[in-house]
C-alpha cells in the first residue's frame, strides 16, 4: 500500500494535483512545423528504445541540463510514432478488411483511443502518483521542490509505446497467420507476445521515473509485471488467444 503524503508537501498538494505546462503551446504549435523537427534524433531514440533504453534516459538528464526540463519540447517523437501507427493500422486494413470506410473508422479508432487517450489517461494517472506519493522529502526548506512534469510523463508513455508497438503492431502482423489460427501452439505464442510486450511497456515506464533524482520507490512500476507474469498462464490454460480477441473486435467478419 502506497504512503499517504506528508504534512511537508500539504501546501503543494493542491498545485501538484493540476497539470502546469508553459511549454504545451509551442509544443502543439511545432507539430505542424515539419522543418523544425529533429527526425534523425528521433529515430535514434526509436531505436535504441528496443535495443539499450538506459542510453535514451541518460541523454534525458542531458537535456534537463541544457533545456531546464525534463520533456522534450520537440514534438518529432509524437508525430512519427502516429504515422507510423496509422500505415501499420492501414495494413491490417488491407489484409482483413474490405471496407474503406471501416478502414477510415479503425484507423482513427486505433489512433485516438489506443495511442492518445490511453496516454493522456496513463500519464496523467502516472504524473499524479509520482508527485503525490513518490517524491523524496525536501532535507531542508532551502531546497527547491521538484515535481514531475505533466509532458514528460506523456513522453515516458510515449517511449515505452515504441516498443510495444514493434512488438504487437508489426511482429504480431508479420506472424499474425500463424497467431489466428486455432489450436495450443497459437494460444501459447500469442500470450507470449503480449506477456512481452506488455512486461517490456511497464519495464521502461520504471525506466522513465528512475531517472529523476527526486522520486523514491519507483519500483513500483515494475509491480504490474508481476501481474502479467502470473495472468500469463492462467489465460493460456484456458485457450485465451489475445490475438483472435483483438482482431475480431475490428475485423469479426473476416477473422
């Protein structure tokens, strides 16, 4: 169970408990700014999310150190993750459906709810945790309270999607012959996909809040892996098969 906040931080609960984003302006002003987008970096970070994420953390702390803040004030990571979701969301398309309205309505279902709402939601709940319950005491009044960034929690999402995009978006469509069809071997491997992409997710979202200096217990982001873990067999003993679930909500007619 996690601590309640202390009598220390009663005067910040109520500032900390309400998103404060000078930068969310210029962030959303620059999406349609291609030119000013650093595409080679962002792609460096895509592939070192999947390969060796501590190096992309690391150069975070670099970035406070020269911006003076934690998120990134370059919006390049957001946009091409959504174009990349969209031509994979469009393939499936191509392969399950025949319908180009139905098309329009699953890509626009896939990008809205499963990248932008599911982030806002989770970055939210994850920005409130963190500056209710996980920063560190103040050792003395001199020092300056720190708190999480609302946009960087929404990067954090954002980076730990990466991969699992990879995993369940392109792997999964690559192999998804094989995934929907019936019998064990399916059911195993496809619960196995999920277990990691899902475990991976959370294993870089403790990444993103170990790196402040200033929260405590960040462990507790490697908590729902556990979950995972255990859930993971239950459903492939019962013939659960997460990928006929998830194709049949969008192609039922076809799958």
């Amino acid at each position: 169970m996690l601590p309640t906040a202390s009598k220390g931080r009663s005067s910040s609960s109520s500032s900390s408990s309400r998103p404060n984003n000078p930068m969310l302006l210029p962030y959303l002003r620059r999406i349609i700014k291609w030119q000013q987008m650093d595409i080679e970096y962002t792609f460096w970070q895509m592939l070192h999310l999947c390969t060796s994420p501590k190096v992309v953390y690391q150069h975070t702390k670099y970035h406070k150190q020269t911006k003076n803040q934690w998120a990134r004030d370059d919006p390049a990571f957001v946009v091409i993750c959504s174009l990349l979701l969209a031509v994979a969301t469009l393939a499936y398309c191509a392969a399950y459906d025949h319908s180009t309205a139905h098309t329009l309505l699953v890509i626009f279902s896939v990008l809205f709810f499963h990248f932008i709402v599911t982030g806002v939601f989770l970055a939210t709940f994850c920005w409130f945790l963190t500056n209710s319950y996980l920063r560190e005491e103040a050792p003395n009044s001199y020092v300056v309270e720190q708190r999480v960034e609302w946009m960087y929690a929404f990067d954090v999402h954002c980076n730990s999607f990466f991969p699992l995009f990879v995993l369940l978006y392109v792997i999964h469509y690559f192999v998804s012959p094989l995934l929907l069809a019936h019998g064990f071997i399916p059911v195993l491997l496809s619960n196995l996909l999920f277990m990691v992409g899902a475990s991976y997710y959370h294993y870089l979202n403790f990444l993103g809040y170990d790196v402040l200096p200033f929260l405590e217990r960040t462990t507790f982001f490697l908590y729902p892996i556990g979950i995972v873990i255990v859930l993971s067999p239950i459903l492939i003993l019962s013939g659960f098969n997460p990928s006929r679930y998830f194709m049949n909500m969008y192609f039922s007619r076809q799958i």
